[in-house]
C-alpha cells in the first residue's frame, strides 16, 4: 500500500453539503469528501450550498484515514504542533480546539500557563506540562486581529448600541464565547451582558 503523506492535501475547495459543529462534507468535483473539523472553523463555515474551503491534514490510522479541516492555516498549524506531542492524538488536539482558539492556545503554551492547559477536555496538569515543555518557543502568537465567528460579531455589535466601548464589548463577548462555545446570538449576548 502507497505510503500517502499527510500534507499530500493542502486544501479541499468544494459545494458544501453538510455541516456539524464536529464534521463537514464538501464535494469536490463530484467526490464527497467528510472533514472533521472544530467548533471555530464550523463558525467560519458559509451557508450549505454554497462553496467552502478548508485547508486540511491527512491523518492514517491502521483501518483507514481521516480528513482534518481548518478554516485558517494558523489553526491547522496549532494542530499538527499538538499532535507532535507525545501521548497527544488527533482527536484530543481537536477536541482542545473545539474548547480554545488557536491563538489563546499559543498564548498558553509561550507564557507557560499549565492552569489554563489543564482546564481544556482531557487534559491533566502532566500533560499540560508536557504540551508547554515540547512546544514552548516553537510557536508563533498571531496577531491580536481576530477572525470572530459571526455571531460574535453581532453580539459585539448588540453591545455597543446598548452603550458598551467597542473594547469592552468584544472582551465581554469572548469571555462568554470562552465559558460557552456553542451559544446562539441571543444566549451569548446575555451570557456576555453578564460577564465582566
């Protein structure tokens, strides 16, 4: 069997069929392929119908493979430097970026930050210490710009005309993005008009 190399894809361009906070399908020139994805880059993705791009990694397993997909090269980037760490798989580096953003996670890593690694899914302080000792300095912390998922955008938005700074309505939305990554527009403006 070919040996396939897990960059052999640097991209999947395509009709989006179906989408999941989990997974998306995407069909490309007649092939529907299934991307498993996180919570962030479900965000990013456009309405089903219309054309996704998702910058991917190929992952082998000993009965068949799998297709990681990531709206930004920068989340994908994070995934593979957590798969890099011993005793960390795909499904646990997803799972810490379904609960995290990319650029917190980096944040985490380069100040040493092992209570904020440990309050991820699965993740116990050994581990933790683990992720900051084989990745520290290895990373780059984006920049500050962030792309927010729409929804947050909005609820930015809601805050603002309710007399909020543009400042502290973009850090009370995040913080209630952080505690409750799935909320609906609705919740999270309540959740974030309750944050500090």
């Amino acid at each position: 069997m070919t040996n396939l190399s897990s960059e052999m894809y640097e991209f999947i361009h395509g009709k989006l069929i179906s989408k999941s906070p989990t997974s998306a399908v995407i069909d490309c020139n007649g092939v529907g392929y299934h991307i498993l994805i996180s919570v962030w880059t479900f965000d990013l993705l456009p309405e089903i119908g219309e054309q996704a791009k998702l910058f991917v990694h190929l992952v082998h397993r000993e009965d068949g493979m799998e297709l990681y997909g990531f709206a930004q090269k920068e989340e994908r980037q994070m995934f593979r430097k957590l798969i890099g760490v011993s005793k960390i798989g795909p499904k646990l580096a997803m799972a810490m970026l379904s609960r995290t953003r990319h650029d917190e996670l980096a944040e985490y890593i380069e100040l040493g930050d092992v209570e904020s690694l440990e309050k991820l899914p699965r993740i116990g302080r050994k581990t933790a210490e683990r992720i900051v000792i084989e990745l520290k300095g290895k990373i780059k912390i984006p920049s500050k710009e962030r792309t927010l998922p729409q929804r947050a955008t909005e609820a930015i938005e809601a805050l603002e005309a309710l007399g909020f700074t543009k400042k502290e309505a973009a850090q009370r939305v995040e913080n209630a993005l952080k505690k409750n990554p799935d909320a609906e527009l609705e919740e999270l403006i309540k959740k974030a008009l309750g944050s500090k």
